[in-house]
C-alpha cells in the first residue's frame, strides 16, 4: 500500500467517525515542509511509520512504528485529541 492510499483510508475513518480530517499530517514527499504534521512512510527494508511536527526547521517526533494498524490508531487518537483542544 502506498502512503497515499495509506493516509486515504485513514482519512476515510475519520470521515466515519466525524473527525474534522484538517488535523490529518500531510505526506512527507521530499519537497519543502510547511509547519504542521507530517507522516513519513519508510519501505526499505520493512515498512515504517514516522509521525512528525515541523516548525522554524525543528522536527519534533510524535511517534514511530512498524505497524500500518497502530499507526492508523495512532493518527486517528492524535487528529481526534486535537479537534477535540480546538472547539
């Protein structure tokens, strides 16, 4: 699964469960990152989860895992927690 496809379903969940999907990180392709959250797909040799924030050139960790189903859960408690801080 490609990371796009990847982030596609998870933008689908949030649709289901009426999580706002602004809180969703943005696919780190190589290009030139703009504050926010991003997710980096790593898949060589195995795949990789990474979950980041940018801003001012720091990149600060949010998570790191090997598992396409905890990233999911993961991305979906982080947009979820964050709706939840705006309203």
């Amino acid at each position: 699964m490609t990371p796009v496809a990847f982030l596609r379903d998870v933008e689908a969940e949030c649709r289901r469960r009426r999580i706002p999907t602004k809180h969703l990180p943005q696919i780190d392709k190589g290009r030139g990152l703009s504050t926010g959250y991003w997710l980096d797909v790593h898949d060589y040799p195995t795949v990789r989860f990474e979950m980041f924030h940018w801003e001012k050139n720091v990149r600060t960790p949010v998570f790191e895992t090997y598992d396409p189903a905890e990233a999911e859960r993961l991305i979906l408690w982080h947009a979820d927690t964050a709706a939840r801080k705006a309203t």
